[in-house]
C-alpha cells in the first residue's frame, strides 16, 4: 500500500466508509500484533491490545493528522494501552533493573500472578526478548523487526537517537549472549519468562 | 534479510515513505543486500561513532544499524581479520531474520468491525436503510390498511356483519323498479331487520333479536319471533316510496348492520329530506324506528318490543309512539322479507289485521 491509498483510505474511512476502515486494519493488522507478540511475549494480550487499539485509532479518525504515518500513530496507540497493563499489574516501574529479573523464580509477585504473566510463546528468541528491559526489546523490536529508522524510533518511544543506538546495541549483544547460552543448555525445561517491564 | 524488502504496510513506489529531509540516511545494506551507499557517508559514519579498531563491536553496530556498508574498507577489514567478528555477524544476521519474522496471527478485522459496529462507528449502513425503509414501510402499510378498513366500514359499515349484504342488496334492489313489482300506496316509513338467514326465517318475521333501543331510550329484550304466515295485500305500488326509504335507509346503517331511521319531519318527504340533510341528528328527533322489528310480534303486542328479520315499513304514528296500542292503528305498514334469501319480499302488513296478506317479491342483487 502506497502512501497516497493509505491517506485515502483514511479519508474514507474517517468519514464513515466501512470498507476503507476494513482495508487500513487488514493492512496494519499484522505488523501490529507482530510487534505486540514480541513486546509482550502473550498472543492473547496482544490480541487485545490489537483490536483495542485499531478501535481507539478509528473511532478517532477525525483527529489523525495527515502530516504523520498511520502506523506510526497506530503503534504510539498500542504502546501506551500496553504501558497501561503493565502498570495496573506491575508493583513497580519498569527500569532495566526490573528487566533483569525476566527469569529470576524469586520474584515476589511470581507467586500471586504467575498465570498472567507467565509467556505463551516459549521460543527461545521470545525468551530471550523477555529477558531485556522493555526499552531495549522495544527498540530491538521496532529496528530489526518493524524496519523502523533510528529516528523514527527515537520519536516513537521520545527519547534521542543517541539513547535508542545505546539501547539497541545494549539489546543485540544481551540477545546474541543468551540466545548463545540457550543454545548451550537447549536440553533444560522450559523456562518460565516474565513480562519484563 | 534484506531491510527494504520488509513489510511496513507500504510498498514504496518512488518516494520513499520513510524518508525525512533532516534524517540521516539510514538505510544501508545488511547482509546479501546490495549496496548503494556512498563512500563520502561511511567516512562521516566512522568519524561520527569514533570506531575504534577492526571488529570491535562499533563496527557490527554501525553495519547492523545500516550506518556502515558492506562494502566499506572498515567493514571488509574487519571481516577478514576477525574470526570473532565473522561469528558475530553471522550470529547477528541470523538473529535478525529471525526477528524479522512476523508471527502469525489470527484475523481480527470482524472483531474489531464489530466492536466499532456496536459502538456505533462503521455500522453498516445499507442493512440499516433497509431495515428502517422496511419497517416505514409496513408501518405505512398498516396505516394504509386500518384507513382503508375505517373507510370501507364507514362507508359500508355493514360489511362485516351478518346483515349488511341483505340492507345494501335491498337497497340496490330499491333502486330498480323492474324489480318490485307491486306496491301499497300508503307507507310511510321503513325499517330493517338485518339478520337473514336465521334457522326459523320461512317468512316475514325472524327469530334473531337486535340491541337497538326504543324511541324513548329504553331496550328491548331479547327475544325471538314464531314464523307466521303472512297474508299478502294487494293494494297499490309503492316503489317510489320505499325506493326512497331504502336509499335513506342505506344512510342510516350503523356499525351492527342494523339501521335507524330518524326523522322530525310530518311529512314523509320532508322527514327524509331531514334525514338526509342532518346526518346524525338522532337527539331529539320524535320518529327513531328501531330496526329488527317482527311484524307479528309488532301488531300482536307492541309491548314486547320484539325484534325481528325484516324491513319495516311502517307507519309514522306508529314509530313515533311504538308503545301505544294505538299507534298501529293506522294504514299498511310494509315489511320487506329477507328470510328468504337471496330473494327479497315486499310485503304489506296490515297493522290492524297483524299480518302483511300479499307481497312483493324480488331478488337481490350480489
């Protein structure tokens, strides 16, 4: 899809076109819940995030400027409905700290909410995603999965380039690290990972 | 995996939907990507990240960042020199193709339209035309019918009744001289005994009560008639008359197929006149037949109020003073026999003598 049809597509649907509202979640959709499976290691929470999202996004269409990407708008959406979870479930704020603890079994909340919290995928790059702190895995997500600039990303997640290079190549050497490590100890059991916030 | 060839929702056509006037250009060539990038650009990268040596990790993240070609002389050294650089990379580029791979999903489009749909945004509006033009339409429909019901039964408010194709026939039947062939000359007024076709009917007079009320207001009794013979007179003909009376008759047809002739005038001519100029001027008026009057029963006792099958055409001193024994006293009264359906009988009763002796026959017209 061209710029040209999205903005038209925009236009259409933000006046009421069923259709072109139905074109802009097909075309977006999937690179939504991608990037939401990846961040927050749940299909089912991604799911949701998703849809209410694309419901936020197009009830709201009369206040979408043009001047701006959809998606970009789309993902700034679901981030923050994200941020919202994590911190109506989390007992603190997220810091790297708090990254760190993605597979310590002596987290104090494990044993209240371990069923929400505990990852549906258990592939061992979403393990290890798990593991980095929410900025790092949001900035490694959006980079070398969304194909995302360094300055989009710096806009995106508001903070400046030099921080989200800092993050992403924070996030690619703990990555290649564990992913190493993982390989080593493929044979263990599954490893429990928390929503690392 | 080639950054370019990434989905993002757009295929670029040109422009570059990602480009910005003040950004750096950051897409370079990641592994097995063709390079485009210049060698002007790569030398401000290194001396804008400060690399440091050949292989060292600024120079995977400056490649991996898409700030560093392939082709660059600090990447091939580092590559060739490097046996932990080569291993880096490889393990680097294999990580993001793997992070370039999009789970896949479920469809969410029909979810996520539903839940806009019930919030009100994006309902489908078609089906909802339709649905709105459809109940317009049968309410109008409904409407349509009820005043077309109202209509027909006001205009022919004996339709639905048990009556009302005897009074409209005999009132058409009026209309028609070739069908009455004998008249009386001395009738005065008429009234309507609807019910044709009650078991009992074999001759003027009917077994089938009606609720009308009396000219002073009170109610008869239910009560049915014992058929007699009617003795039929053969006085003079009195088709204009009735035909006047009939079409007045048609007139004053009410809601229960029954009638009610009412009239102030003296004259018979004037009385109808009057009927027919004020509609609906019952209050008051001296002359309220009521309908379903049994000849018999009549003339025998006035008292029983008996009603009955027939058209009556009586006298004016009569109806106006149904209860006075002497009241029937005076000239023929004419009864119109429906109990023989589908035919029709004038017949003249003779109010002293109780019975009509001759009749006029004809048939009703369906």
């Amino acid at each position: 899809m061209t710029k040209a049809e999205e903005q038209r597509l925009i236009r259409k649907a933000a006046a009421g076109d069923k259709a072109a509202a139905e074109g802009l979640i097909r075309a977006h959709q999937r690179s939504l819940y991608a990037y939401l499976v990846r961040l927050t290691g749940r299909n089912d929470l991604a799911e949701d995030v998703t849809q209410e999202a694309f419901v936020r996004v197009l009830m709201n269409l009369d206040r979408f400027d043009p001047r701006f990407r959809f998606s970009t708008w789309l993902f700034t959406i679901a981030r923050r409905l994200f941020l919202n979870i994590i911190e109506k479930r989390k007992p603190m704020n997220g810091s790297d700290s708090m990254g760190s603890w993605a597979a310590d079994d002596r987290r104090p909340e494990k044993a209240v909410s371990a069923a929400e919290h505990t990852i549906v995928s258990r592939d061992a790059l979403q393990v290890a995603l798990m593991s980095l702190s929410l900025d790092q895995r949001e900035v490694v997500i959006l980079f070398h999965q969304q194909d995302w600039p360094i300055w989009l990303i710096a806009e995106h997640l508001q903070m400046p380039e030099g921080t989200v290079k800092s993050h992403l190549h924070r996030g690619r050497i703990r990555l290649r690290d564990l992913l190493s490590s993982m390989n080593v100890e493929r044979n263990t059991t599954p490893q429990e990972v928390w929503i690392g916030a | 995996m080639a950054r370019d060839q990434r989905h993002d929702g757009f295929t670029p056509q040109g422009q570059d939907p990602w480009s910005r006037d003040d950004a750096p250009e950051w897409r370079s060539e990641l592994a097995g990507k063709s390079s485009s990038h210049s060698s002007s650009h790569e030398a401000a990268d290194y001396t804008r990240f400060g690399f440091k040596e050949l292989g060292s990790p600024d120079v995977m993240n400056a490649y991996l960042d898409g700030e560093l070609s392939r082709r660059s002389p600090r990447f091939r050294a580092a590559l060739v020199g490097s046996r932990k650089f080569r291993a880096d990379l490889s393990a680097m580029e294999e990580l993001d193709a793997e992070l370039g791979r999009h789970p896949l999903g479920p469809d969410l489009t029909d979810s996520i339209m539903d839940r806009l749909g019930r919030s009100g945004k994006f309902a489908t509006v078609a089906p909802h035309r339709f649905v709105t033009m459809g109940r317009m339409a049968t309410a109008a429909s409904v409407l349509l019918a009820l005043s077309a019901s109202v209509l027909v039964v006001r205009s022919t408010p004996n339709l639905f009744s048990r009556g009302t194709t005897p009074l409209d026939a005999v009132v058409r039947g009026s209309a028609e001289p070739t069908k009455i062939e004998a008249a009386g000359p001395r009738v005065a007024y008429a009234g309507f005994v609807p019910s044709v076709g009650a078991p009992d009917q074999s001759s003027l007079g009917g077994g089938v009560s009606t609720t009308r009320s009396w000219p002073d207001g009170s109610s008869p009794s239910l009560a049915s008639s014992t058929p007699k013979p009617s003795r039929h007179l053969t006085t003079g003909s009195p088709i204009p008359l009735v035909r006047g009376m009939l079409a007045q008759l048609g007139r004053g047809v009410n809601g229960n197929g029954t009638f009610e002739v009412r009239t102030s005038g003296s004259g018979l001519a004037g009385s109808f006149a009057n009927l027919a100029e004020t509609p609906g001027n019952a209050a008051g008026l001296p002359g309220v037949m009521a309908a379903c009057v049994s000849p018999e029963k009549l003339w025998a006792n006035p008292e029983s109020r008996a009603w009955s099958d027939a058209l009556v055409v009586a006298d004016q001193r009569a109806l106006r003073s149904p209860r006075r024994s002497d009241a029937w006293s005076g000239p023929t009264v004419w009864a119109i026999d429906l109990s023989s359906a589908p035919g029709w009988r004038l017949v003249p009763v003779d109010a002293d003598a109780g019975y009509a002796s001759d009749g006029i026959s004809g048939r009703r017209h369906r």
